[in-house]
C-alpha cells in the first residue's frame, strides 16, 4: 500500500497484492486472474467501511491487484482487506500523508538491501512496530543470483524468463516479517542494479561476468522482463507517457517533499570498467551522467523550487565521496564517486540554492553518515593521483542506510572472508582520510529511521543479528541535524 496525500482535502491510497497472499496461488506458481472484493475502513475491525468495491486480479501482471483510491482524509490510519477465492488476506494498515498545511513531525523508516538467503528479517518484524508515517525501500528488495546461506531458496539463480524472475519476489515474500511490515505501512520503493543485475547502465554492464548470469537471453529483453516483474510488484504509479519512468516526488505537508531519482536506467556505464578501490581520472569527466538530462533539470528545479522545510531524497548510491587510500582512490566507480562533474553540479546548486538538504542512501551494505560538500568532499581528504576537490561549501547531509542481510564488509563482502576486527580498523581508516564522514558501521545489518519536524532532522541507526530469526533491535546511533545547518550532530 503506497499512501499519497494531495491537495484539497483528499488522499490517495495505491496497492498491489498478489494473490498468494490469499491461498490461491503459492510462492512458487504464478499467479491467476479474476476478482477480489477490497475493504478499506478506519477501524480495525473493517466496521464502517468508507470503501468497499471489487478489483480485477490480473492474470498478465502475475496475478496482482493495482488500484488507485480516492477520497481518503490526509493524515488518518486506515486499514484494509482483500477477499475472494475462498480467503481473507490479513488486515494491513496504511496511512496517507499529511494534510497540505500540515507542520507535524514526519517520521520515516528505510531500508534496503535484503539478500533472502544470506540471514532472517528480523529488522522486518521491529520495521513493522514502529511508528511511522510510510517506509521506503532504497533499492535491492530482490538479488538476481542465489547463493549458500542461512535459509534455502528454491528460485533460479540468474533468471532467464520472465516467470523466473517473478520467482523472486514470490520467493521473498513467503517471509513473515517481510510481510508483516507490508501490512502496516505505507510503501514507498526506488530500484537499484539487483533487481536485474548487479551495476548495471543503460546500455549493459562492465563489472566482470560469468556465463550464466549472460545466458541467451539478451540484455535488453532481460532487463525489460525485470522492470516489468518490479512494476507488477511494487505499488508505484505510472506514467502513461513513459512506461518505465520511476523518478517521482511527493509531499508530506509542510514538513517534507520527498524526491525518488532513478540513478540506474539512464546512466552511463561505470568509469574505468568499473573498477573498485581505484583512481579513476575518467571518473571526473565533464560529460558523464548518472541521472540523464531530463532527470537531472527535474530534480533540480524540484529542490530549488520546493518550499517544504525539507528536502529528503531517496537516494539509491552514495553521493559522498569516499576516498580509500592516500593517493585518494575511490572505492567505487557504480556510486556517484564514478560520476564527479554531474555530483559538482547537483550538490553546488544545492549548496547555493536549497536549504535543509538530506539524503537517505542504500547499496553500500555498510552504514554511514557525513556532510556534503559541493565538491562531494570536505577539507582535508586525501588526494594525489586521484585529485578529490576539497568543496568550499556546505550542500547537506547523507545517511546511508546497512544492509537488512546481504553481505557486508565485515561479512566479508569484498574478500569473501568474515573479519569484523578487520572491517572496524577500515572504519577508522576511512574516517581519517574522509573527514566529512560522522559515523562508519562495516559490520551491523538493519534499517533507518528519519524524524524532522521544524527544528531539525533525527537519523536512528537500528540493529539487528540477521542470523537470528528472534533477534531484539538496538538503537547503536543517533544523530541529529539542526535546520539551517548541514552539519551532523551526536545525540
């Protein structure tokens, strides 16, 4: 359930359910057509219902249900069922967004990153009981691949049909707590590269292969099947002019507007093949884009335009810079280290014309959080072969949001090895060398939580055991920024 509040006194709730949900299908068969009866009430108990109607399951679109709904109250829980084919799905509960003048708090949860095989989501099951106006999922909900880990899966591990590729989704959610916390909160999803294939551009991908990722099926029909399978799955509008657009915003009364970029179908392939840990000069090219033209004027002249207290972004890869040793090499070419000149210019205007400017950020599998400079770099980070520009002016802030399970670097995500006494020494190495950076975490899994309200923005830094399904939730960081300051602060 994806909850919008618009302007008028009216909301909008949109939903897709598949109907394994309902017990007429299972997480391995696809799913059917026909017609199922929606209530949406105000009660708990579906008493009064303010909406009662049938809604067509689609047979083409693996047997989900896409609906708008019109009429509700901004600012107000509702909740909801699904009936037919001899079942009820559980109630849910969503709430649409606050009213146009509204100056309340808004509270925001985050995730991202939730290789199915590799722990249990707990982080789920706690996301599920917070409070919280809506939750955003910052790309990577599905991997393409599959490999040994904590739970067995039973999909194929490089799809190559379109029916392989709903597995997935089906797959993931046969997890309880995943769908707990879908059926109590509103729902808002970007994509990244893992739901067709790991650092993917527009045109293919550099980072290096194995046969049967390719197969032979091409990489333009692959990737249309996998877009197709996230746009049955996920609740997002679309745009009758351009089928697969997924850029959009939204705004939270006065308090936010959130803007949703798409920083993966319009990109240029990744500088220097794509190498890791590297210096890069290609990195810096004046005509690299990661966001393209069009995407690129509507983002910025939505921040620059926007009156709302905050400007949020959902952001799929870093925008920091991330300087890795002393000759300055970058750790990643497919985050926006790979993309400088495009960087320079969306983070200089914001230094210049956008105030109370925050990122929230997936894709790393590590957490972090640090102050933008317009450069993507503070004073004092380290640079020689690869020049990192110090910035002159502060543009705002980034959290950047662990992993739900896949992999970290304590882990052993980059060497394949698990050290956490290694992954806590590259945490101060990296602090040292990127001196924007105010909080590093190689070796926690979990999710975010944003909180602002008119004198500031709260970042929570949730975490929990991935390899046990019963595992509690810990605040490990809190951390604050004031309004007017790109600055962040300990709590």
């Amino acid at each position: 359930m994806d909850a919008r509040g618009r302007g008028g006194g009216t909301g909008s709730a949109t939903g897709s359910l598949g109907t394994g949900s309902l017990g007429s299908g299972s997480a391995g068969s696809s799913g059917a057509g026909g017609e199922l009866a929606l209530v949406v009430s105000k009660r708990e108990d579906l008493s009064s219902p303010v909406l009662a109607e049938r809604v067509q399951v689609r047979e083409d679109a693996d047997g989900t249900v896409h609906f708008d709904v019109n009429g509700l109250a901004p600012g107000e829980a509702y909740y909801y069922q699904f009936r037919g084919n001899g079942g009820e799905s559980p109630v849910g509960r969503f709430r649409t967004l606050r009213p146009a003048d509204s100056n309340e708090p808004v509270r925001i949860g985050w995730f991202t990153c939730q290789g199915f095989e590799e722990g249990y989501y707990a982080a789920h099951r706690h996301l599920a009981a917070e409070d919280l106006d809506f939750v955003v999922c910052l790309g990577d909900y599905v991997y393409e691949f599959t490999k040994p880990g904590v739970r067995g899966v039973a999909t194929n591990a490089f799809p190559q049909t379109i029916d392989a590729m709903r597995d997935k989704y089906r797959q993931y959610r046969t997890d309880e707590n995943l769908r707990q916390m879908h059926s109590q909160h509103a729902f808002i999803p970007i994509w990244d590269d893992h739901e067709f294939r790991n650092n993917y551009s527009k045109d293919g991908w550099s980072f290096p292969v194995v046969s049967d990722i390719d197969g032979a099926i091409g990489f333009q029909q692959k990737k249309q099947w996998a877009w197709q399978s996230w746009f049955e799955h996920m609740p997002v509008p679309r745009f009758a002019n351009d089928p697969t657009r997924t850029y959009r915003s939204l705004r939270v009364g006065k308090t936010v507007e959130l803007f949703a970029p798409d920083t993966r179908q319009y990109r240029d392939r990744q500088a220097c093949g794509d190498a890791e840990l590297v210096v890069c000069a290609e990195a810096d090219a004046p005509s690299r884009t990661m966001l393209g033209a069009t995407q690129k004027r509507w983002l910025l002249d939505g921040l620059t335009g926007s009156d709302a207290r905050w400007k949020v972004i959902a952001n799929a890869n870093m925008m920091m810079g991330m300087a890795v040793a002393d000759d300055g090499a970058r750790a990643y070419m497919d985050t926006w280290d790979g993309y400088g000149a495009e960087r320079t210019e969306i983070l200089s205007t914001a230094a210049q014309s956008v105030e109370n400017l925050v990122l929230v950020t997936g894709d790393d599998h590590d957490g972090w959080a640090g102050e933008l400079w317009d450069t993507g770099f503070a004073p004092g980070t380290s640079t020689g072969a690869q020049v990192n520009a110090p910035g002159t002016r502060r543009a705002g802030v980034e959290f950047v949001v662990p992993s739900v399970t896949s992999a970290n670097t304590g882990d052993g995500g980059a060497t394949g090895s698990s050290d956490t006494g290694a992954a806590r020494a590259e945490e101060a190495s990296r602090r040292a060398k990127n001196p924007h950076l105010r909080h590093a975490d190689m070796v926690d899994h979990g999710y975010g939580v944003l909180e602002v309200d008119a004198a500031e923005a709260r970042f929570q830094f949730r975490t929990v055991d991935k390899l046990n399904p019963n595992s509690g939730v810990e605040t490990t960081k809190a951390l604050r920024t004031p309004a007017g300051q790109s600055v962040i602060e300990t709590l």
